[in-house]
C-alpha cells in the first residue's frame, strides 16, 4: 500500500465514538495518534466516556482524554488539537496522519472528513450512531465508495435535530468505536480494512449485524466507480 505516508492515526472527536477508539489503539499497541475535539468534559459524559472522571469536568476533553491514556500506557505518544476541525485547519492537521477515524457526531464535520480525505489521498473510517443502532465503512480514496456516494449532501438542519433528539446508547457507541480502531489496526499493518467498500450496520436489539456492499456512485468526485470501471467492477446503479 505505497499510498499510505505514516503510520499515526489522528481520531475526530473525543466523545461516545473517541473514547473507546482510542483506548482500543492504546490497548493493543498503537501508540502514536491524535486527538481532535474543541468540547470541554461534562458532566453529562461520565456515564458513556470513561476516560473522563469528575476531576475532569471543565478540562477540555483532548487533554483529560491524554493525560489519562498516557497514565495507563506510559508509552503512548498522544498528540492533541484542543479545536474543531474545520475548512480552515482540515487539510493541515489531517496531512500530518496516515489513518483518520471519525468519531464525530456533527454531520458537517464528517463531509468535511470525507472531502480532506479524498484531496489528500487519507483513508479513513466513518461511523454514526443512532438509539440502538450504529454503523461504519471505511473510505479508501480513488478505490472505494466515499461518504458522497452515499449521500451527495449533508442531512438538513430538521433532520439533524431529530436524530440528535434520539440520542445514543454508549454500549453501541463503545463497539461501533472498538471497530473503528481495528480499521485503522488493518490499515497501519499493512492489511486492506475489512470494510473498505463496505457498510456494516450494527443493531443492538437482538444483536443483529448487516454487510452491505456499497459500490462506487459514478460521477462522484471521490473517482472509485471510474476505478472499478477500470479492473471491471460493476459500479454503483
């Protein structure tokens, strides 16, 4: 994979999707990424971000989240952006990472991920979670499908505030990040990810899980479906 530039994986979002992912890479060895997250812990999180304790309310999450991973691995290089990521510092930060995992929960910023990192050639792993549901891809630019093949536009402001009104399960939120963290354990070592080109979709009532292959949107500008057309895929229809 000569594409790949370096082996640190920056994570967006140090929240419900951050927290385990994080913890998932410090745990089995990967010991060089960044954190990203302009929000300071709340009281409201301790129940689902366990990194964080109540002398960690007021801080601003990318520098709790740190200084406890660093207490817990002593090895860990955590680097941190105490900002959000925006048009403006997207293609700086998002350069310096060979691996982006989204841990966000605002849809903006995840088209933003999906745009930098198809400029920049950055694979990366989208997730949402949603009540009892969750789901992640992975993007590998100009091979496989990205988030505007998907859906060509962010969801509208109505449809943004009815899905935040429905919250999420920290449960599902911690498996959905434990699987993004593996994503980007396969890309590091030199494996392709197990969902490139494909949509897993997680149902925490009755434990169901779906693969759905997601095939390249032609006239996208991520440019997939013209490499699918290249080696013979089928593109998407």
């Amino acid at each position: 994979m000569s594409e790949r530039k370096n082996d640190r994986v920056l994570i967006v979002g140090a929240g419900g999707l951050g927290v385990p992912a994080a913890r998932a890479l410090a745990r089995t060895g990967v010991l060089d990424f960044g954190l990203i997250d302009p929000d300071p812990v709340e009281l409201s999180n301790l129940p689902r971000q366990v990194l964080y304790g109540v002398s960690d309310i007021g801080t601003a999450k990318v520098i709790a989240a740190a200084r406890r991973l660093r207490a817990m691995y002593p090895s860990a290089c955590v680097s941190t952006h105490d900002s959000a990521l925006a048009a403006a510092n997207a293609a700086e930060i998002i350069s310096a990472y060979g691996f982006i995992v989204d841990a966000t929960d605002n849809p903006a910023t995840k088209f933003l991920i999906n745009d930098t990192c198809i400029e920049l050639g950055r694979p990366f792993v989208y997730a949402g979670v949603l009540g009892m549901t969750g789901q992640a891809m992975t993007v590998i630019p100009g091979r496989s499908a990205c988030l505007r093949c998907l859906f060509e536009e962010p969801p509208g402001a109505d449809e943004i505030a009815s899905c935040r009104d429905a919250g999420i399960v920290g449960p599902v939120a911690g498996a959905i990040g434990e699987i993004e963290a593996a994503e980007a354990m396969r890309w590091i070592g030199g494996q392709m990810p197990a969902l490139a080109g494909k949509m897993l979709t997680y149902n925490a009532i009755g434990s169901r899980i779906r693969l759905t292959l997601i095939a390249a949107r032609p006239g996208c500008g991520c440019g997939a479906a013209n490499t699918a057309a290249r080696i013979g895929a089928p593109p998407a229809t």
